[in-house]
C-alpha cells in the first residue's frame, strides 16, 4: 500500500532552514559538510522534502509530544506541540 499524502506541508519548515542558513551568510555545501550530509539531501530540506521528517512528524503528532523540549531543553518555553 502507498503511504497516503503527508499531513503537514514541509515546504514552510524547508523555508525557514534555508532562511535562517541564509541569514547566518552559510552555504549549502559549508552546511551540508559541516553536518555530515550529502548537499543534495540538504537541498530536498530546504525545498522542504519530507523524508525521514515525515515519520518524526507522525510520532510526535501521535503521542503529543512537544518537540521543544528536545530542541531547545534549556528554554523556559511552555511545552507545546503547535
């Protein structure tokens, strides 16, 4: 069986990484070999391929768990999976 469309649109998550590289005056090849990464598999990212974020997304959204707190573990930010 296909796996049916994702439910979240990865392209705005793609959008900010590229923003934020962009922003920090970063090339995608200083980033992607900096990270371990093919540049191609960095470039699906930032035009916001899904991949292995697909099934990140599918168990956090499962199970309510709020992300932040392992992203940012030393935020005061109120848990939430918004």
């Amino acid at each position: 069986a296909k796996r049916p469309v994702p439910l979240y649109d990865f392209k705005a998550f793609g959008a900010a990484i590229k923003a934020a590289r962009n922003e920090y005056g970063e090339s995608r090849k200083k980033v992607s070999d900096e990270l371990y990464i093919p540049r191609a598999t960095f470039e699906y990212r930032e035009q916001g391929t899904p991949a292995e974020f697909t099934g990140i997304y599918d168990l956090v959204t499962r199970y309510h768990i709020s992300v932040d707190q392992f992203f940012f573990p030393n935020s005061n930010a109120e848990k939430s999976t918004g």
